[in-house]
C-alpha cells in the first residue's frame, strides 16, 4: 500500500529520495578516510552496543555505562582537535614564523617519507595528488549533503595544500624539523588522550559514588550485595593508576624509538605509530594511547572482582573485533557486493579490492583470513573504479551506501550478543559466590 502511495504522490518520492540521497552522502563522509571511519565504528560497534546492554541490567547501570560511553565518545570526538593545539604549539618552537602556519601541512608527511630525500619528492608528489583530491573529495561528499559551507572550507583547503606542497623544497633541515615536530605532537597527543582514557575509571567510581551514591559495582548491584567491593584504593590499585597515566607516552616514545631501526619489523611499527593526513591516529597510535591507559586504568579503579571479570570478559571480544569485526561484517558484506555488482555491470574490485580474489597456496592463515573477510574500499575508491560511467558510479555509490548502513548494524547486533553474555557471565559468577 505504501508503495501504492508513493507511485501515486511524487512528493512522498521525493522525500524518500532526497532522505536517501542525504543518508549516502553521509555514509561517504564517514567512510572517506580510516579515522572518521574507525570513530564511528567505535560508537556502533562499542558506545551503543554497551549502553543497549546495560539496559538490561539496572538502571543505576545503564545510567553509569550512558555515562562512561560519553566520555570514550567525547574523547575520540575531540581527539583531531588536540592534535591541531598540540601541533601548533609545538610549531611556534620548532619552526621559523614564516612556517609556523603550514604546520598541518608538514605533518601530512609520514615518518618513512623523512628518511631520505628521494622517498621525501616522492611523497610530494603523492601529496600533491592524493590530499587536495581528499579534501576536495570530502567537499563534494559535504556537497552532496547540502552542507555547501563545510564543503568549501575543504575545496579552499584543497588549494592551500596543492599551492604548499608545489612550492616546498627538500632540504636536510626540513626534513629533520618535520621528524622532530611529528614525534613532539605524537608524545603530547599520547599524554593527553593517554590521561584521558587512564582517568576514564577514577571518573566513573567518582560518578558511582558522587551521582548515583552507589558504593559498589553498579553491574552487579541487581543480584548481590556490597561484600567485595571497597570505597578506597589500595596501594596496588594507587600504582597501577599511575602506571596508567604514563603508559601512553612511554609506549608511544619506546615505539617511536624502536622504529627507527633497519628491520622490517621497525618499519612495520614506524608506518603505524603516525598519522593519516596530519591529525588522524592510525591504528597503531590508538593502541598505544587509548587502549594500553585505558586497560591498565580500567583494571587498576575496578572497585571489586567481578567488575575486573566483567571488564575483562568483554574485552576479550571487543579488542579482536577493532582489528577482524568490521572486515567479518562489512567486509564480507562488500565483498558479496562486490560479486554482485561484476555480475550486473561487468566490472570488480569496487567494493574489496581485485587482489581478495587471488589464491595463492603460499598464503599465511592470516592472508587467507584477510582474503576471506577483505578490508572494505573507501569511498574514494568506489568512485575512481566507477569515474568513467556517471550512472555506474552512482549505482555503486548506492550501494556502497547500503553495504555501509547494513555492515555497522550487523557489527553492533553482534557486539550487543556478546556484551549480553558478558551480563550473564558476571551474574553467574557473582552469584555463585552468594
């Protein structure tokens, strides 16, 4: 019948379309570079699922998890924008006043780009290319989405990092100042979102206590009561606090360290402790600054046993799924797609890319995993593979759309499955012990 009516008033087609229109040019907006990517996921896949399963609880626990997930969200939210304070900061010492305004700019260079002055043009050249056509791409996608202020601030940074980059000259000292003022941002960004996340347990016992007037695990307090738990720290919890507020810029600094050595491993840590265009955290950094502070805080404040169980339970599911969750949702959900769209258009490796295909006997276990749950493309890519054809492109990008939507509800339906278990475990436990 709703289809019926649809047909029969153009408005009501219109509106569907133009919502639609709006909805895939947001999923282009997040899926246009691997932090936006990665934030969103981490709400998804974590924020949501955990506060949907608290509910489940007690209200006293939902309450408190609503309260603990805003702070991971505002943390990861902010993030970019303390790098930037950070970055400038730290350019009015390292830079001459007449570089201190490209400071974002000398930061889209990565680490291996610095070692010498070949890989140093190179990565100009990469530069010149990749990163105008980023942002401008992101313009287009904000565009798109009727926001035509936001989309010309990155159609005016476009030029500005097109102009910069063609005008930069390699030198020695360029080199070692851009280095220096990569690993300054890097060491103060882990320090700050490092005690960000360490702080992360003492403000939620602070709120327990303080809001709720709560003086035991809020997890727990449907079924058991305060026979474990403990108002004060010990001494071994006071260390582990503090372990937890400099674990992030020594792991970040040990590794900046130990990536400069010549083995493949080095160079394997050295590509991922950085950046991706000058502010984003790759994966490597996040480990070092969000998840280690934040494990050892979480543990070292955890006012009794069966908050550490609850704690730990779960992340042993959430931490395998910041690296496979998304390739075992929206991975194999694109790859289909991607099977699908070859069969209506003739064309592959739009949505996973050609190589996923590839077999090869000599693969890892790892390789084969990969090949079978692939790393989705980014936006980018959907349109680079689809340029030529204006009505091919946007049959991709709707789908692409939808792979997107239908991925990150799966990967959040099945995190709030194991966080649910995650309850029970904590009930059977807490109970058995009544």
């Amino acid at each position: 019948m709703s289809t019926i009516s649809a047909s029969l008033n153009p408005s009501i087609t219109a509106q569907k379309s133009s919502s639609w229109q709006l909805a895939k040019g947001y999923a282009g907006i997040i899926d246009s570079r691997e932090s936006t990517y990665r934030t969103y996921l981490d709400l998804t896949g974590y924020f949501l699922p955990m506060t949907a399963a608290s509910a489940f609880r007690n209200v006293y626990n939902f309450i408190e998890t609503g309260f603990e997930t805003s702070l991971d969200a505002a943390f990861v939210f902010t993030a970019p924008h303390v790098t930037k304070f950070n970055a400038s900061l730290w350019s009015k010492f390292l830079l001459k006043e007449s570089e201190q305004k490209d400071y974002l700019n000398y930061l889209s260079f990565q680490f291996p780009d610095l070692d010498s002055a070949e890989n140093f043009e190179k990565a100009k050249e990469r530069i010149i290319k990749e990163e105008p056509l980023d942002r401008r791409r992101i313009g287009e996608l904000y565009e798109s989405a009727g926001k035509k202020d936001k989309a010309q601030e990155y159609y005016k940074k476009a030029q500005e990092i097109k102009s910069f980059s063609e005008s930069l000259k390699c030198t020695d000292e360029i080199r070692e100042k851009i280095v220096n003022l990569k690993e300054k941002v890097i060491i103060t960004e882990s320090l700050i979102e490092g005690a960000f996340f360490a702080g992360e347990g003492l403000l939620t016992r602070a709120f327990r206590k303080h809001i709720l007037r709560q003086d035991q695990y809020t997890g727990t307090l449907s079924y058991t009561e305060n026979n474990n738990g403990t108002d004060s720290y010990s001494i071994l919890q006071k260390i582990g606090i503090g372990a937890s507020f400099i674990a992030a810029p020594l792991s970040s600094w040990g590794l900046l360290q130990y990536g400069k050595g010549k083995n493949n491993n080095s160079k394997a840590v050295r590509r991922e402790i950085d950046m991706t265009h000058g502010i984003f955290p790759k994966l490597g950094l996040l480990f070092t600054y969000l998840q280690v502070p934040f494990y050892i805080g979480k543990i070292a404040s955890a006012q009794d046993k069966f908050e550490i169980f609850d704690f730990v339970f779960k992340q042993f599911f959430m931490t395998p799924s910041w690296w496979l969750g998304h390739r075992a949702t929206n991975g194999i959900l694109a790859k289909n797609a991607d099977i699908e769209f070859k069969k209506e258009n003739g064309i592959d490796g739009v949505f996973v890319e050609s190589k996923t295909y590839e077999k090869n006997n000599s693969d890892s276990t790892w390789e084969k995993i990969k090949k079978y749950c692939p790393e989705p493309t980014k936006v980018q890519h959907v349109i680079d593979k689809t340029e030529h054809d204006p009505t091919l492109k946007e049959k991709a990008l709707d789908k692409h759309a939808g792979v997107f939507y239908k991925g990150f509800g799966l990967h959040s339906f099945i995190i709030w499955v194991f966080m649910m278990a995650g309850n029970q475990a904590t009930r059977i436990l807490a109970e058995s012990e009544n």
